[in-house]
C-alpha cells in the first residue's frame, strides 16, 4: 500500500466525523445517497437535483441518517484517483465502508418522448438490491414530486410488526367500510319502504313522487291530480311500444333528430289513451299504484289551472323574451330548430317545465259538441303567431290524428294533493 493510499484510507476514515450528516440522534439507519445518473436526453443538472430532493424528504421523515451525493462523490472520486482500476461496484462498496453506511440508495431519470422515467434501489453492504421503486413525471415541472412519492415508498416501516399493524389497519378499515355501506343499504331500503306505503299522496312540489318510467309528478293547487312534471319523453314511450306493440312507427321516425329525453311526437289521442292503460296496469302490478289510482290525459279545467293565470305562459309580455320556451324559429326566443330536451326551460310556478311550447298536448276534452275533435293545448316549436300562443288558446284534431308536432302530458287520478 503506498503512502498517497494511506493517506487517503485515513481521510475516508475521519470524514463521517468531518463531514455533517442529515439526521436526528435517534435514527437507525445509516444511508448514502448517490447522484442520480442521468439518461442521454436529460440535463446532468438534473441529476444532482433530483438527489437533493430525495434526500430531503429522507431527512424530514426522521428515519434515516443520510450522507448526501456530494459527499458520496468525493470519497468515490478519492477511491478512483489511489486505485484507478477499481470498478465502480467496489468503489461504492469501499465508500460504503469507510462512510459507516449500512444501505446506499441509488437513482436514474430518463427521457421517454416528452415523458420522464424514474427508478431508484436501495442496496445493503453485498450491493443486493433490497427494495426497487418506479415512477414516472409528464413533464420536467413535475418530478420534483415524482421524486417525493418514490421517497416516501422507502419510509414505509417494513417490519414484520409494522407489516402486521397495516394488514390488522385495513382489516380494520374494510370492516368500517362494509359496516357503514350496509347502514347506509338498510337507510335507503327503509326510504324505499315508507316511500312505498305513502306513495304519491306524499308528492310536493319540493318532493315529487317518481314513477317506475322515472317519471315525475308534483301536485298542481286548485286540482285534486298530480302532473308529470314534462311531457311524455321518448325513452317513456319506447317502453310503452316495446312491451305492448301497437303504437305505430311514425314516433320512432320523425323528419328530425331526437333524443331519448325529447317528448314523443306523432302521438295520437287514441295512442295516449293506451299508453296510459298500459302504464297504470305495469305500476299496479309493481306496487308503485294502488286500486283506484290510474294515469290519464289531464282535463282541460286541470290544464288551465296548472298553466297558470298569466296571458302567456311565460308571463303577460310580448314579444316572447329569449329562454321563453321552444317556440317558432323567427321569435328567436331558443336554439331548437325543432322538439328540445324537456326541461330545457324554466319551470313555471308549480314546477311544470313546457307547459307552453316545445309540443301541443292532448286533453281529455272533446272540442265539440259533435265530439269529432279531442283538445290540444300548449302550442309547439313551430308556433310563432301571438293569438296561438296564448295560455287560453285552443287547438284541435281528431282522435285518431298523429303529427309531428302533438305529444301528450300525464296527470295522476286517485293521489290527491296535499
């Protein structure tokens, strides 16, 4: 051995006393942190930043007591100038000798595209890796905190006591999980139960009653039915048709786009009335009714009072004002060359969307006295002229007449309002 590797032997040996080490007194473990070796496309710089971030976190977790990777590199850069042949393995096994070190993490970053990947071992004194953590960072803002969470991967206490208090700590924690999910269950089930004795008689305007179609109903003052707060929708209708046949192909196809949430159109009155047989034979036969209470088309004396006492639906002025409803293209009023989602306007007082506009619904009535012609009120989205938008305005058909512009709106019999 000559005397500069003497001299150097001694060096190494009195640096962890020259040298500061990270770390409280009652750490552990003793730990070397080397600088990150940087991929082709990565800035060397980063490397060295990138240690200094790991070790930080290394210290503020007070388990480790930490040489950083600048006093790694100067003792390996000693150990390569007295033995230029050492490979690097031995060097980092020496460095680790003389330094006290009892484990030595080591890291690398490297470019993928726009994409950073990171690793980072912990190896014991025989260089074994003992724990290998991965991450990855979108851009170069974000590996700061890619470097944290790879940190934090090493501070979990590994022990086969700690192991056993986090196995026993999810035990734990599912238990609650599966204890508070089922009070929740038995909460909602005790809902759906008195939701079931009351029934719609419950319904207010604030707490609507919901049929087995996701309907809705709400009752209407000065009437003794609840109203479907929007018209009959597409998707309602389907299940009508699929489970009964009968109603025709014209609704399925009309000469324009719709949505399942789109009222119905080519609906005649005589359809109506079998959809609502249908549908208060299917909610009988589920609980959702009781004996005595059925759907029907509303009458006219209940359309009148459910839209309200204004001179238009919307209120007494006019022009329309924009968002008043799906009304003729020329008012400007909306953005629907033809039939709207229902609901896409503002509900009038007691919660009914549509009750002007969108499409003409059917009543109960016959218009005359011959009775040739059933009622339709409420205009449509190709309506513009001032007299037939008006709440009171009167349209007709026959019964059996469907067009594009006619659907139909439900009222509850036998669940009286509040």
């Amino acid at each position: 051995m000559n005397r500069t590797f003497s001299f150097l032997l001694w060096a190494l040996v009195l640096l962890p006393v020259a040298m500061p080490i990270h770390a409280a007194e009652t750490n552990t473990i003793k730990v070397g942190v080397m600088k990150f070796e940087t991929g082709d496309d990565v800035k060397p710089s980063m490397g060295s930043f990138l240690s200094e971030t790991f070790t930080a976190q290394l210290v503020g977790s007070k388990k480790y007591k930490v040489v950083d990777w600048e006093q790694m590199d100067r003792v390996l850069k000693m150990i390569s100038q007295a033995q230029p042949s050492v490979s690097s393995e031995d060097a980092r096994k020496m460095s680790m000798s003389q330094l006290g070190l009892e484990k030595v993490f080591l890291g690398r970053v490297d470019k993928l595209g726009t994409k950073f990947r990171l690793s980072v071992k912990l190896e014991g004194l025989d260089l074994g890796v003992e724990q290998m953590e991965a991450g990855a960072a979108e851009s170069e803002e974000q590996l700061p905190d890619a470097v944290t969470q790879l940190a934090a991967a090493f501070l979990v206490d590994n022990s086969p006591e700690a192991k056993a208090q986090r196995v026993a700590a999810q035990a734990q924690a599912a238990a609650e999980k599966e204890k508070q999910e089922a009070a929740q269950k038995a909460e909602a089930q005790a809902k759906e139960e008195a939701r079931r004795k009351t029934g719609p008689a419950s319904a207010t305007k604030e707490s609507p009653w919901t049929n087995s179609l996701g309907m809705v109903f709400v009752p209407v003052p000065g009437t003794s039915v609840l109203f479907s707060i929007w018209d009959v929708r597409v998707k309602d209708y389907r299940a009508y048709a699929s489970a009964a046949g009968g109603a025709g192909n014209e609704w399925q196809s009309p000469d324009f786009s719709q949505g399942d949430d789109h009222p119905v159109v080519y609906v005649s009155w005589n359809d109506a009335q079998a959809f609502c047989r249908w549908l208060t034979e299917k909610d009988r036969s589920e609980g959702k009714l009781k004996e005595g209470q059925s759907y029907r088309l509303p009458r006219e004396v209940e359309w009148n009072q459910a839209v309200g006492n204004t001179q238009f639906p919307w209120g007494d002025q006019w022009p329309p004002p924009y968002g008043a409803g799906n009304y003729g293209q020329s008012l400007g009023v909306d953005n629907y060359e033809n039939t709207s989602p229902v609901g896409s306007f503002r509900a009038n007082p007691y919660g009914l969307y549509d009750m002007g506009g969108n499409v003409w619904q059917w009543c109960e009535d016959w218009y005359d006295s011959s009775q040739r012609y059933r009622v339709l009120r409420g205009a449509s989205w190709g309506n513009l002229v001032r007299d037939g938008l008006l709440s009171s305005y009167r349209a007709y058909y026959p019964p059996g007449a469907r067009y594009y512009d006619v659907g139909f709106r439900c009222v509850l019999v036998g669940a009286s309002a509040p």
